[in-house]
C-alpha cells in the first residue's frame, strides 16, 4: 500500500503519515528522485534522443569520442558530466546561465574542470536552437540532413 508523507519530526524521526499514522525509524533515507529544469526553447523537444538528451551518465560520454559538447547546467552534476565527457570529447563546453560556476558547483567540481584544457564555460547564456543540418540518432548512429 502506497502512503503519503505529510510530515517529519526529525529529532525523533518520526514520519506523519496521512491518515493520522506515524512511523519511527533508526534513520531516515529521503530518495525523492529527480526533475530537470527543462530547457525552455522552440525546437528542443523534436530533438530529444537526437542530439539533446536530459542527464548524462558516465556510459554516454565515450560515444562522443572525438566529437564537440555541449552541456547546459552550472551545477555539481554539469561539472562532473562535464570530467566524464572531457575524457572522450574533443571539446566539451558548459552552457552556464549565470554569471560564474562558482554559484551552484562546489570548489571541488571547479578546481577538476580548470584543470582539464579541453572543458571551458560561456556564462551568462541564453539557449537558442538554431536549425540543424546534420542530426546524429545516437539511437542507430545514422546521420540525417535536415534542412529548414
């Protein structure tokens, strides 16, 4: 049976559950998963899986062997994407809409990204999608014209 939490005393641990119930626990794990910040641009969907994806995992980066990245995000999970890409891309680019990395990624991720050659940021971005030529389906790695 699925239960809603409504609240949580954490000097207790105590979970209020709806209804009236409450759980007590030795620790407590809050695995909320995760929403993106969608990218809020014309044309971003139709490519999704064609070239624009949300998130990137470490199994990805060596598909784009040789290949120019470009990743939007100024957080700890941009700077570590970004390492994993750097070790496979040509070049890999972080798309930063504010002024400076150092307001959402820790020192840690940004003293490993200074040190990489092939990693640098454009701050102050503002995503336009501009009409593709050549699309790659990573999905079955055939390129395709478009014109538009």
């Amino acid at each position: 049976m699925t239960r809603c939490v409504e609240g949580m005393h954490p000097p207790t641990r105590e979970i209020l559950l709806d209804g009236g119930n409450a759980v007590r626990a030795r620790s407590v794990i809050l695995a909320n998963g995760v929403s993106w910040r969608r990218v809020n641009t014309t044309g971003f969907d139709r490519l999704m899986g064609k070239g624009i994806y949300y998130g990137a995992s470490r199994n990805e980066a060596s598909s784009m062997h040789g290949l120019d990245v470009f990743l939007i995000g100024a957080g700890n999970s941009a700077g570590q994407a970004a390492l994993n890409f750097a070790s496979y891309a040509r070049h890999v680019t972080l798309i930063v809409r504010g002024d400076s990395l150092e307001k959402g990624m820790s020192h840690y991720w940004i003293e490993q990204i200074r040190a990489k050659s092939n990693i640098s940021s454009a701050c102050n971005a503002k995503s336009r999608l501009r009409t593709a030529r050549r699309i790659r389906d990573r999905s079955t790695s055939s390129i395709s014209a478009r014109r538009r």
